[in-house]
C-alpha cells in the first residue's frame, strides 16, 4: 500500500503539531499547578520569571548571566538570591476602592525595569514604599501589596 503525497503531507504536518503540543505541555502544567497553589486573593509580581535576563531599578541593575545573576553594588546576600526574592513576590491583591483611598499618600513612586530580549519591550513595574507595606504594580497591572522589610527587597551594604 503506497501513501499519496497529500496524506504525508497531512502526517507531517499532524506530527509537527503533537511536537510543539508536547514541547509546551510542561510550561502549561507548571503554569496550572503554581495558579493552584496561590490562595486567593494572593497574586505574583512577576509572572515571565524564566524571560527577564535583568532587573534595572534607579541605584542598582542585576544581570542574569551564564554563572548567575551578577550586580553593580555591592550587597549582603549574592545578586541570585535578590532576584530571586524580587522574582518570587506574592502579595495580597489591592483593590480599586482600596487603591483610590491610597492614593493621596503615594506621591513618591519608583519604577523596576524587567529587561528581557532585545527585541522585546521591558516590562516596567511601579512601586510605592509605605510604611507598613510596598505597592506594587505587576506586568498585567493589578495592584498587590508586599509586607516585607525594606532590607529584604534592597540588601545594599553600607559602602
């Protein structure tokens, strides 16, 4: 029995879709179990942790590197575990009503930079420390707060 071109045709291009569907199930599975694990209400700051090859904030950069994660400032714990800890945030989602009765006190705001391939736009996130808490904006634009020292997020030595 000979097969006809168009039927190879359709078996290549059939086995070019179960390629890439088996190449992303993983990511999809990651994706699903981490949106299970999260309580509600709880939501992260950085969603494309794998893309960003830097973290650019006004008084320090960290570079993803072959070795790591490498900084221009020098810190009390080592650059991977600062974008780790930056990479990993979670906070308790802010909403509107919220939000709008916070901002009168939020008059200093700072910018992170995600920088991710040449081609791709970086991914700029705002963030207000407040007394008790950071707010911070994520990637998709929703409003979550942090409760954690200042130390934890900036562990710059005194130089």
């Amino acid at each position: 029995m000979k097969l006809k071109r168009k039927t190879w045709n359709n078996i290549l291009i059939f086995s070019v879709v179960i390629f890439f569907g088996l190449m992303l199930l993983p990511d999809y599975l990651r994706h699903q179990r981490h949106a299970r694990e999260m309580p509600d209400g709880v939501i992260t700051l950085v969603t494309s942790r794998s893309e960003v090859l830097a973290l650019r904030f006004s008084h320090l950069t960290l570079t993803r590197t072959l070795d790591g994660w490498q900084t221009d400032k020098p810190l009390l714990i080592s650059p991977t575990e600062l974008a780790q800890r930056w990479l990993g945030l979670k906070g308790t989602q802010v909403n509107d009503a919220t939000l709008q009765s916070l901002r009168p006190q939020l008059t200093a705001p700072r910018t992170l930079e995600l920088l991710r391939s040449p081609d791709q736009e970086p991914i700029r996130i705002t963030y207000y420390q407040q007394p008790q808490f950071w707010l911070m904006q994520n990637e998709q634009g929703q409003w979550l707060a942090v409760s954690v020292d200042s130390r934890y997020l900036f562990p710059l030595t005194k130089s």
